[in-house]
C-alpha cells in the first residue's frame, strides 16, 4: 500500500473527507507538526497552512509529489521542491466559490455595518440611525476586482447576477473581449480602478511583484465612501497604510480575511475599528467544500501516480491557472 501523510493544519472535517476520498491501494496517516521521521515514509504528502522548506524536503527521499490543500506557494519554497526532485501541485478553483461568497459577504457587512451593529446590541444600545449615513446598498456599485483568476470570476458573477453591480478589472493580462463580455467585465487600469470602485476587492497572489503593492498612493485614490476587501493574501496590501487610510477617515471601511502576519495581532488596530470587519483566513472554510478540496488533492494524487509525468504536466499546466 502507498502512503499519503496529512501533515499540517486542517480540522476534523478536512481529515474526515481526506480519510473518505484516499483512492483504492493507499492509506493515509496524519503525521503531527514537525514528526519528520514518520513523514519519512510518505510516498504523498497533503499539507495545509505549514511551511514546507528546503530543510524538510531534504528529508524526505521518498516524496513523489507534494499536494497543497488550497492555492498559493506562498508557504512552500517551490525551487527548494525542485531541487529535490519534488513536483508541488495545488488545488485550482477548489476554494474559489467560497472564497467568493465570503468576499461578497465581507462586502455586504462593510457597507452595511452589521458587526458593528451587532456589538452594539450586544452593550445594551440601540443604534439604529447612529450608522445610517455610512451605510449603503451593494446594489448597483461598481466594484472593482485586482486580480481576475477563479474567485474574481466567481465573485463577478454573483455581483453581476445577483446585485446589477458594474464589474471593473485589473490583471497583467487581460481577458479576451469575449471572454470581457461573457463576465459583464470592463479592464482598468489599477490607477482608474482604485479612483472609480465602490468597492475594490483583492484577487491576487502573493508574489515578489504584488507585495505591498495596494499601498498608501493607491489608496489615496479610493473615494472616501468606497470600501477595501481582501481574500487574497495580506501581504498584497501595506497594512500600515491601510490602518492609517482608516483611522484617517480617507476610506470607508475594509473587510479583511488575511493579513501580513497571521494570525493577526489582538493589539492590531484592525481589530478595533468599527469599520473594519475581518475573519481568520477562513475564506475556503465549509463543511461541503472540504468533501470537494479532499476530492482534489486525492484525484491529481491517484493520477499522478497512475500516469507519472504525463500527469504531472497535466497538474502544473492547471496549476499556472490563477485563482
């Protein structure tokens, strides 16, 4: 029997519906963090929110592919993977409904103050007109997505369909004019995207050219009634910059769901503005799309090892998709 280790951290529904999709002629350990001699073994490892490093790779002669739970390399150094003769695969689209669900979600709370709200309730206070003149329909907005990969799409076509907003776009590379109109999406410039959006919403992944790059002179061209949100990675937006651009007043709010350090801070100004409302990272986080991510990790594992290298081509050509 092959082994498939998990090795990382994933909750009791993610190891179930891992345990539930192992193909026929595997089984599967989960190996606690940093037990590296029983991740030895492995012919397969699924991890999950772990730095993998050249350091581990080195010590695992037996890996064949490591599979992401999730998307992003940001926590695994792909050319130390290389060096070892290690492919990486990841999840492509699998988080991408509900991470988009979420960012509309953080959307529809920012403008609509609800946490604020609710905390309010909870003191025993009956704000109801207190936040009546920040609060405004998501109907109608236009919102502009940096990033169109997956969950941008995802996102676009729950805006479109479900709240007639107007969809503007940044990315280097630019969609088809049919592929433009099939979405209802109009590409920007980031300079006109960041001064014309209701809502600008974080779609990108972390990489040496987008670090930091939602900084305080791209947010210094938001209107003061538009709204920051960002389900992509932390380290796309200067957190500095952006606590400033709030306590400033210079933005209405911003719906956060990653940070530059995770977890965040409890002393994080974040955390203590009413403006703000954050989750921890938990965009991909649903009973029924752990059965859907476990499938996938398992799927591009049995054909792998089925097909080897025409199989891997396959993974890696899906895995350039963004998401």
């Amino acid at each position: 029997m092959k082994k498939i280790a998990i090795y990382g951290t994933f909750n009791d529904g993610m190891r179930a519906a891992l345990h539930e999709k192992c193909p026929a002629g595997f089984t599967v350990s989960e190996v606690p963090l940093g037990e590296l001699e029983e991740l030895e073994q492995a012919d397969y490892v699924v991890c999950r929110a772990v730095a993998m490093t050249d350091e581990i790779f080195a010590q695992l002669p037996n890996l064949k592919l490591l599979q992401k739970w999730g998307v992003g390399y940001d926590k695994i150094d792909v050319e130390a993977a290389g060096a070892h003769g290690i492919p990486v695969a990841v999840c492509v689209g699998g988080n991408a409904l509900p991470v988009a669900e979420l960012a509309v979600t953080l959307m529809l709370s920012v403008l609509r103050n609800t946490v604020a709200l609710t905390g309010r309730m909870q003191r025993g206070e009956w704000a109801r007109n207190e936040f009546a003149e920040r609060s405004y329909l998501l109907h109608g907005k236009t919102v502009g997505l940096v990033g169109i990969g997956n969950v941008a799409k995802k996102t676009a076509e729950i805006l479109k369909g479900g709240f007639a907003c107007h969809i503007l776009y940044y990315d280097l590379f630019r969609m088809s004019e049919e592929q433009e109109r099939a979405l209802g999406a109009t590409y920007a410039d980031l300079d006109t995207l960041m001064k014309e959006s209701d809502i600008v919403s974080i779609h990108v992944p972390l990489l040496d050219s987008t670090a930091g790059m939602i900084d305080r002179s791209k947010l210094a061209l938001m209107r003061p009634t538009a709204c920051l949100i960002n389900t992509s990675r932390g380290g796309v937006v200067n957190e500095a910059d952006l606590i400033d651009a709030l306590q400033q007043g210079k933005i209405l709010g911003a719906g956060l769901d990653t940070y530059e350090k995770e977890p965040l801070d409890v002393a994080s100004p974040l955390l203590h503005m009413e403006c703000v409302v954050t989750t921890p990272h938990a965009g991909g986080n649903t009973v029924d799309n752990d059965v859907n991510m476990a499938a996938i990790c398992m799927n591009n594992i049995a054909q792998f090892d089925a097909d080897g290298d025409k199989t891997m081509r396959a993974i890696v050509n899906r895995n350039f998709l963004k998401d």
